[in-house]
C-alpha cells in the first residue's frame, strides 16, 4: 500500500505521469457527463424545448414572455 502511495505521489508530482494523469481526468468526466445525460435525457429534452418555445416567444413579442 506504501509503494501505490508513493508511486501515486511521483506520478502527481513530476511531468512524466501527467499526461496519464490528464487522460483518467477527462475520461472521468466525460464519462460523468454521458451517465447524466443517459439518466436525464427526457428531463433535459423536455428543459430544451421549452427553452426554445420560450426564445421564440420572446423574438415575437420583442422580449416579453406572455
């Protein structure tokens, strides 16, 4: 457990792991990002459309929702 402690450290610490570093970040997130999409793909539908109603609205009553 020491050895994985301190190899995490070198790897953190010094340019020769960031890139691997970078890599497990963005593969985090991406991954994060696709979950959510995937468990609130209709929640997110439905906000979009009602944004873009919203927005239309607006343009044919310059600016004002009614």
């Amino acid at each position: 457990m020491k050895n994985v402690l301190n190899r995490a450290k070198f790897v953190c610490g010094g340019e020769e792991g960031a890139s691997n570093l970078e890599l497990v970040v963005w593969f985090s997130v991406v991954l994060a990002i696709a979950i959510v999409l995937i468990a609130f793909g209709g929640n997110v539908k439905d906000f979009m459309t009602g944004a873009n109603s919203d927005v239309d609205k607006m343009s044919k009553n310059s600016g004002k929702i009614k």
